[in-house]
C-alpha cells in the first residue's frame, strides 16, 4: 500500500501513540507503550507500528510467550493488541499489519495465535481473523484465564474472549 510504512516501537512513540487515541476517546496511556517498549528491549515482545502518509496509523504487538496457557505451554505466539485509529479503518492497515506479524512468525514458528472479546466491539476483528484463515483452539471461551463451561454465571465484557490459531507453514 502506498504511503504506509511498518516499522519498530520507538521511544517517541509512546507519546504520539497515546494522544492519538485520547484524541479519538479511548483511553491508552503512555505508560502502556512505554512498557511495550521495555518488553521489546528485553525480547519479551515485538511492536509493529503502522504509519501512513507520515502519519501514526495503528499498531500491534507479538507476545513471543503468551499468557493464555494453551498458548504457552505449545510455545505459540500471539498477536496481542491490534489497533488502528478510526480515521484509518478500512484502509487495509490492519491487514498489513498482520500481513508483517505473521511474515516475523513464520521466521521460527508453524503456529500464531489470537484471542478476541465476544460483544460487538470486536465485531471487525472476528470478521478479518476468520477470514485470514485462524480457527478456534477448540478450547470454548475463557474469561480471566479460566476456561468457562455449562451453565457458569459470566458477566460480558472485554475479558470475555475466544482464542484462534492458524498455521503458518
């Protein structure tokens, strides 16, 4: 696409990062990307920013050991937070940067995962997980680590999700 460019989580970042978001109503701290930056230092996790026209566009962050533990004990990568500003929906930016995430995977693994909330917030990214070909675990659904069965009381909210895989290779 032209105009965008991928690339690393630098330290300026995490400023421009977090007022574009506040400027949008959603709040994202500094400290947030302040501590992605740290995680990348240290190996722990890799942040692909998106720029487009020159512009901070979104992101998305690979947890090389992710805190689902299906996810941890099969060492499967996830992706872990992507975001595009709304000004930037569907313009193909999340696609690209899945595209590149899935592209560094690849480099060491077969598998990548995802997991994602159930309420109609995240309505876009089951659409575009489903369509790039990621399946759920078949675990079932899971709510602050605990996976949830027959007739358990839940409430709704983001800590709700279900979680995909796709293979790479």
């Amino acid at each position: 696409m032209e105009g965008l460019i991928i690339r690393e989580l630098l330290k300026e970042d995490c400023v421009v990062i977090s007022k574009a978001f506040a400027e949008q109503g959603w709040n994202k701290p500094i400290s947030q990307y302040e501590s992605y930056l740290s995680e990348q230092k240290e190996g722990f996790r890799k942040i692909l920013v998106a720029e487009y026209k020159g512009e901070f566009a979104g992101y998305l962050t690979i947890r090389w050991r992710s805190d689902y533990e299906p996810f941890f004990s099969a060492a499967i990568p996830e992706i872990v937070d992507l975001n595009v500003l709304i000004k930037f929906q569907k313009k193909g930016i999340a696609t690209a940067l899945l595209d590149e995430a899935e592209k560094i995977v690849s480099e060491q693994y077969d598998v990548i995962g995802i997991g994602f909330g159930l309420t109609s917030d995240y309505g876009a990214a089951q659409r575009i997980y489903v369509k790039r070909g990621y399946i759920p675990d078949g675990l079932g659904i899971s709510q602050n680590g605990k996976f949830l069965t027959y007739g358990d009381q839940i409430i709704v909210d983001d800590d709700l999700v279900l979680y995909l895989t796709k293979r790479l290779k």
